[in-house]
C-alpha cells in the first residue's frame, strides 16, 4: 500500500506552490501603456463632448502624457500601479487637474477627470491606435 505522505504529499505542495507562483506572476506584471491613442470624453457638468489624441511615454517611473484636444495642448505626470493610471495634468493657460483611469482588458482606458478646484467629473475613453 502506497504511504500517502511520501507519495501524495509532495504533489499537494508542488500543485499548491505552481498555484502561487502563477498568482503572483500575473499580480506582478506590468502592462505596457506607452503609445498613441484616440481620446473620446465628456465635460464636466456635462457640458459638451470631445474627441483628441494622447501620447504616453515611460519617464523612468512615471508616464508623460500629452492631449491635444481641439487645436489645444495639454500636458501631465502620471503614475501606473496595477491597473489604476492616475495623471495630474496643466491644459495650456488654465489650471491643473486630475484624471484617474482603469486599464481594461482590450487595452483601453477608461477614466474621470476634474480641474482643481472642480465639484463635477467628467469623463474620459482612450483607444489604443495602431
């Protein structure tokens, strides 16, 4: 009769330690949100809807990120953990701001922003191009 400790046992705790390993592989990796992407959005207080593109570029432990949304530039630092990219921005001659983004399955972001000082949210879809 085959003893269940020296048989058994062990492939209990290999299965188990294949098991965390693979948990903590995928919790452990980094998805790569360089690139260019088409944005769609609405204003806070639901004050129109835009369309633009971004450009996020890695800066050794953040992100620079660069719109241009109807003929006008804006510019901000983000910082990835997980799959939440938060971003404080400047849009060109106003005021700072804050955009929080969750990085979706198919590569997309989708967020809320608001301008410092900002009651309302709006909101925010990026589409990765290419």
């Amino acid at each position: 009769m085959t003893n269940f400790r020296t048989t058994f046992l062990p492939i209990v705790f290999l299965v188990i330690g294949l098991i965390i390993l693979a948990t903590a592989a995928a919790f452990g990796q980094t998805r790569d949100i360089t690139g260019i992407y088409a944005a769609t959005g609405t204003n806070p207080g639901e004050r129109g809807a835009y369309r633009g593109d971004v450009i996020v570029v890695e800066d050794g432990e953040v992100y620079q990120v660069a719109w241009t949304i109807a003929g006008a530039r804006h510019v901000g630092t983000g910082v990835l953990r997980g799959n939440q990219f938060s971003v404080v921005y400047a849009p060109e001659g106003q005021g700072t701001g804050i955009a929080v983004y969750e990085l979706q399955p198919d590569g997309s972001l989708d967020g809320v922003w608001t301008n410092l000082g900002g009651s309302t949210l709006g909101s925010e879809r990026w589409i990765p191009q290419g």
